[in-house]
C-alpha cells in the first residue's frame, strides 16, 4: 500500500500519525546509541578497576604491616608483664 493510498483511504490525520510515529522511533533509536556507548565504556572501566583493586588487596604485605612504630624485639618477661 503506497502513501498515496493511505492518504486516499484513511486520510490526513493517519498518515501524519504514522509518520510521526515513525520518526518517534527513529530519534528514540537515535538518542539510545549514545547511552548504549556510555553504559558501555562504565562497564569495562568497572570491570578493570575491579581487577585492579582485587589485584592489589589479594597481594600479602611485602614490608611491615604497622608502618608508624619499628619493630622491638619484646622479651618473654615484658610480654608477660603486659596487663590489658
């Protein structure tokens, strides 16, 4: 059925219905490439910062854990003397 058809059959107002509709669909489709585009790029930037992060918090301490006192070597009798 061509527009001419259309136009003939069902009138004016359908067809400029129709091709709204139409056009509606179109910019909707338009408008979601970009949002696809950027849930994208969020996806696979919160995946590599995720590894990252995993990465480095599964790795064991290479030096001492508290790092604002040095290390004292306690003798047994202070470490019994300790009262808490």
């Amino acid at each position: 059925m061509s527009m001419f058809e259309v136009l003939r059959r069902f009138g004016t107002f359908a067809l400029l219905v129709f091709t709204g509709s139409v056009l509606l669909f179109l910019v909707l489709h338009l408008v979601r490439i970009p949002l696809v585009l950027i849930a994208k790029v969020l996806e696979i930037s919160m995946r590599r910062l995720d590894a990252f992060v995993t990465r480095h918090a599964s790795k064991p301490p290479t030096g001492p854990v508290n790092q604002f006192f040095h290390p004292t070597p306690v003798s047994r009798e202070e470490a019994l003397n300790v009262h808490a």
